[in-house]
C-alpha cells in the first residue's frame, strides 16, 4: 500500500466503531469565529485568537501516522491539523499560516524511512508533529536525531519515551497499562492477565508484570495478532486465566476493543473478573455502546475528562472539533492531536527572528511548565534530557450512563521502572513541570 498525504482538514476514522456515532457530533453551526479572543484562566485561543485569517508565506510542518487493519493512528495528526487551520484562522504564526502534511505508513520500515526523509529532505519541513506508530520511533529516532529535529506526538513503542529527539503528549501503552493495573489492585484483582496487540505486548505488558509481582498476585499476558478474528474464544481465555476475582486489562483500540466487550456480554462474562484498559476506550460512544460496563470498566485515562466543563482547553478542542473536523468524536486521540497542535503552535511563537528547522526545534526543546486542564500537571520537554516521559500522573474512570466519570483522581504511575524514578527526579531538579 502506498502512502497517502493529507493537505485538508477532513478527517475520517476508517474501520472504527467510533465513526458510527459521526452523525450526531457534526451538528451544530460552522460559522462562528473559533479560537478568537484573548487567552485568561477560562479561556484558551487559537495563535493570536485576533479572529483574521492569515495569508503569509506558510510555515511548513508533517508527520507520519500509522494505518493498519484494526488501529487507525491518523485521527491524532488530523487534530493537530485541525488544531492548526484554528490558529490559521486567528492570525497563524506572526500573519503566517500552517501547513501541514500527514504522511500514512503500514508499519514498513523501509516506509517509514522515506517519509520521514522526505518531510525534511524534499517537503523542507520545520518540524514533525502529530506522529504515531508501533514502529516508527525505532526507525526513525536516529534520523531525527542527526537532523536536529524533536518530535511532538503520541508514542506506543520503548523508542517513543526513551530518546532524546522524541517526546510525547501521551505516556504510551506501558505506563497506562500500569495504571490500569494499579486501579484493579485497588479494587482487590486476585490476579492480572492483559491483552496487548503482539507487535507492542513485550513493551506494553511488562509494567503489568512489574505490578502484579509488587503485589504478590499471579500475572499472565496474551500477546494477540490483528485483526481479531474470535473475540468469544479470546476473551474467554482471558477471563478463564484471570480466575474469579481476577482483573483483565484490555489494551487496545476503539477499532479492536468493542469486540472483546460484546463478546463478555454475550457469553454473561462482564461479572466475572474486574475489568479494566488502557486509554483508548475512553469516550463516551463507547461508554453509550456499553452499558453493561458502568462501573465495572477502570479504564486509566491519561487525559482530563471529554466534557467543556472540564477546562479551556477542552472546550477549545470540542468546538475545534465541530469546525473543523467535524468527522471526528471527542476521544482520548483527539487530545494527544490537540496538545500536539498546542505544544508546537507554543514553540513557534516562542521562536524570536526567522522560523527555521533550527530555530523552530530549538524553541521545542525549551518548552517546559506548558499548562493545560487535559493533563494532571504541567507539560514539558527540557532542554538537553536523554529522554521524555511528562505524562506520568493521569486518573481513573469508568462508564456511568452513557458518559465517562472520574473514579480516581490524578495518582502517579507506579514507579515500577527506574525512568519514572528518574524523570521525577529530573523534574524536581529542573523544574519542568510546577507550572511556576
């Protein structure tokens, strides 16, 4: 399969159970003026929020997601490209509108590769948002490297969170799995058995297993090849494994995880074990899909809650959305797009002088205390670290009624690896992320 390019804001979630609740999201008017107005407290904007539209030479910008059969990672560039056409409509960068292009690949190394040199080589891009990828970060790390880019995206993989050209808005699959597990330890999980897709479970699992043997509970994990084909016979493996009591961890996509849920429906399963999953799973389409779960599914969400009420920030990102990409449900993967949009629309107008590939991710790598009501605590990359994990305290919720509500509020992911330990060090030291 060739790879696509996508230059306008019309995003489509192929192959996803959440496409089918599209029709009721894009209501509403696509007139009024997003993003405008002066940025306080209760109120995020867009750039310059001056409400005008900006005509100047562009300023270009790419990424590179990954689409495969049961994982569509591209709806995290389409928001930050939305989030974008927002600041393109309030002024851009400096009178200067963003352009960008996003780049698809099948988890083909040679693939992968090539785009990422052709976004610096021949699209003479300034800086890579928005990518996300089982395999990309490994390919490309290096590269990045020796060009003098970082990257602001959403990680799955070791590389993602472990290099020192690359950082996340998300914690990635590990750490939230961790803190999944941490909720059903909480809840009294006699054991822990996790599902993970087999190309990211060795990574992914082994925080699980780190929790379990800290509180001296069997562990077992089902690496599993997608796409699902029998989700009966699956999740009764996994409940079978777990034991009455048991907790099972579901790590995976809206695209894949809906068939493991209506499978322990049907076969009468949902009361048998604790439930719980990494991110993805948390928005409400799913929460009015399955009921069956209120209050049964912990699901670790590595982000603040999908309501207007929860902050400026997610009501920018709601009515971005609306506006420009109206295809799109509010989901955890639109809030890694738009803190992705976010964190670089900062950088460039941080930059003093010409916007420059040099000037551009210099100015990232200077980010720190980046506030935003979508995170436990500030955002950061910090100049010079070997790696990045700023996305390491998030909460607990569960389904309730068709809407997501907070079971947990904002704990640390268990320090079960030495770079969580690390990382906190390192922000104490060199203050990243008091929001001072």
């Amino acid at each position: 399969m060739s790879p696509k390019k996508h230059k306008v804001g019309i995003a489509v979630i192929v192959g996803s159970v959440v496409a089918l609740s599209m029709t009721a999201w894009a209501t509403g008017s696509n007139k009024q003026v997003v993003g405008s107005g002066t940025a306080s407290a209760t109120k995020s904007v867009c750039g310059l929020g001056n409400g005008k539209k900006a005509k100047g030479r562009p300023i270009k910008l790419g990424g590179i997601a990954m689409l495969i059969p049961g994982v569509d990672f591209t709806t995290i560039g389409k928001v930050a490209k939305a989030y974008y056409d927002c600041v393109n409509d309030n002024g851009g960068i400096k009178g200067r509108p963003i352009s960008y292009t996003l780049y698809e690949e099948q988890l083909n190394p040679a693939q992968q590769r090539a785009l990422a040199k052709k976004l610096v080589e021949t699209d003479k891009v300034v800086g890579i948002v928005g990518n996300t990828s089982f395999s990309e970060c490994s390919t490309n790390a290096k590269y990045y490297k020796s060009k003098g880019f970082t990257v602001i995206g959403a990680g799955v993989q070791a590389e993602c969170f472990g290099s020192p050209n690359i950082v996340e808005t998300n914690m990635g699959p590990r750490y939230s799995d961790i803190g999944a597990a941490q909720a059903l330890v909480r809840k009294g999980a006699k054991s822990l058995v996790i599902a993970s897709p087999d190309t990211v479970a060795a990574y992914s699992d082994g925080g699980v297993e780190k929790v379990a043997k800290a509180a001296g509970i069997p562990y077992k994990e089902f690496p599993t090849k997608l796409p699902v084909t029998d989700a009966n016979s699956a999740v009764l493996q996994l409940v079978q494994a777990a034991g009455p009591g048991g907790g099972v961890i579901l790590n995976f996509t809206p695209d894949t995880a809906p068939a493991y849920m209506k499978a322990a429906i049907d076969q009468g399963l949902v009361d048998k074990v604790l439930w719980g999953s990494s991110t993805p799973i948390a928005n409400t389409f799913m929460a009015g899909q399955f009921p069956q779960f209120d209050g049964k599914m912990f699901i670790n969400s590595e982000f603040g809650l999908l309501d207007a009420k929860q902050g400026p920030d997610t009501a920018l990102m709601l009515q971005i959305l609306k506006k420009y990409a109206p295809k799109i449900a509010p989901q955890a993967f639109g809030q890694m797009g738009f803190m992705a949009g976010k964190f670089s629309t900062q950088a460039l107008m941080n930059v003093k002088g010409p916007i420059t590939a040099k000037s551009y991710n210099a100015a990232v790598r200077g980010l720190k205390n980046l506030k935003t009501d979508m995170l436990c605590k500030p955002w950061y990359v910090g100049n010079a670290l070997p790696y990045h994990i700023p996305n390491n305290t998030d909460i607990t919720v569960t389904y309730k009624n068709g809407a997501i509500v907070t079971e947990d509020k904002c704990i640390p992911i268990q320090a079960v690896d030495p770079e969580l330990t690390q990382t906190r060090a390192w922000e104490k030291k060199f203050n990243l992320n008091t929001g001072k």
